[in-house]
C-alpha cells in the first residue's frame, strides 16, 4: 500500500512536469524559427537602374592601385545609421519607410521615387540613411544644378550625388544632402533589403559581421561620370 502511494505520488508529479515540458517545445520550436527569420541583410547596392555600358571607365585595371580603391559595401557603418526619423520628408515622392532589423538593430529604410520634374523615369529607390561615413577614400561628389538639387526628397537640403570609384569602376552609392544656411549634411545609401537568417549571418569581430552582412553601391550613370572627369 505505501509502495503504490509512492508511485501514486511520483505519477502526479511528473504528469504536470511532461505537460509543461511538452507545451514548452511548442513554444519554443515555432519562437526559435521566428528568431532566426527576422534578421535581414542589407545591401549598399548602388544605382540599380543603371546600365552595364557605364560600369568601367577606359584605363588599365590590372594596373590600379587597390590603397586609394573604394569599396561600397564598407560604407554603411552600425554606428552612423540614422535610426530614428528625424528627418522630414518630401510627401509627393515618398513612397513609404519600412523597419528592418540589420545586425539585430531596427533600422527605417526610405522607399522613394524620382520626380518626374527632375527625371521621366521616375525611378525607385530604396535608401539607408547615416550621419557619415567614416572612409571617403575613392569618393566624389557629382556637382548638380542648385536649382534642381533644392528639389529634395528631404526638404531643406540640397542633394549631390556620391560616386565611390575604384580600378575603373564607377558605382553611384547614394547622395549626399546638405543644408545651405548650416552647413549640417547627411548621406542616404542606395540599398537593397533581403530577409536573412540570423544563424548564417558569420558572428566575430564587428569589421567581419559588418561585411557579411552588408554591401553598398550600383553602377553610376554615365552622365555622372562625365561630370566627373569634367569635375
């Protein structure tokens, strides 16, 4: 009689403990996937409606010097995005902003599209935008008409386009905007948000992560690089 009340006991407790631990399961096999869906890759694309013809310019590449090269995707730097909207924005070429969380940071991701005042085309864009960028080794600012640069999809500042050049390639990264009676200025990358998986996202030293996981720049048009080599 004592033996059964013993195993009466045993079973009462480990009834609940199996319930709870397979609710558990439950809940922690459908979190889990969730965790590891909601990582996204950010990538510092450059001008996706530009043409390949526009990509090189003529030089030898073979013969370039990779110390004074650009490299779009080490633009975006964690620590300068902007990531509140603090920012006012242009309401007849702001298409939306979008949150996604880049390295587990959730970061507004501008959706505009170009006048068709300024351009027929009237292209879309996705941009990141930073407060600067800590290497500007290789980039240029492509000199625009004020007029037209006061056309804004952030009101207030002028925009410039940035073109990051390296061995004969030229990819337009984004614009730099800047305010004409302070002089305070920001950039907006052009970028191209992808959903990740955080688990292959590669985890080490900042400068490694950052570069797994974010790429920056697209080809620059041809009438910027001809206002470059005129610049």
């Amino acid at each position: 009689s004592k033996r059964v009340h013993e195993i009466k006991n045993t079973m009462t407790i480990t009834r609940p403990l199996l319930l709870l631990l397979g609710l558990s399961s439950l809940l922690l096999g459908p979190s889990s996937a969730l965790l590891n869906a909601e990582e996204t890759e950010v990538e510092v694309i450059g001008n996706p409606h530009a043409t390949k013809e526009t990509e090189h310019t003529s030089g030898d590449r073979d013969t370039c010097d990779s110390s004074s090269a650009c490299e779009p995707k080490l633009l975006l730097s964690p620590h300068r995005i902007i990531r509140t909207r603090s920012v006012a924005t242009q309401a007849d070429t702001l298409v939306g902003v979008e949150t996604k969380k880049v390295l587990g940071v959730p970061v507004p991701v501008y959706q505009f599209r170009q006048p068709a005042r300024l351009s027929a085309a009237e292209l879309p864009f996705k941009l990141i935008l930073v407060s600067d960028i800590d290497s500007k080794v290789g980039l240029s600012e492509v000199p625009v008409d004020p007029k037209a640069a006061s056309d804004s999809w952030f009101p207030g500042y002028r925009w410039s386009p940035v073109v990051c050049s390296a061995c004969g390639n030229h990819v337009h990264v984004g614009w730099k905007f800047s305010r004409p009676d302070s002089g305070g200025f920001f950039y907006a990358l052009i970028v191209e948000a992808k959903e990740k998986r955080r688990e292959s996202i590669v985890m080490g030293a900042l400068g490694a992560l950052v570069g797994e996981a974010i790429d920056v720049g697209v080809r620059a048009p041809g009438w910027m690089i001809s206002a470059l080599a005129k610049a």
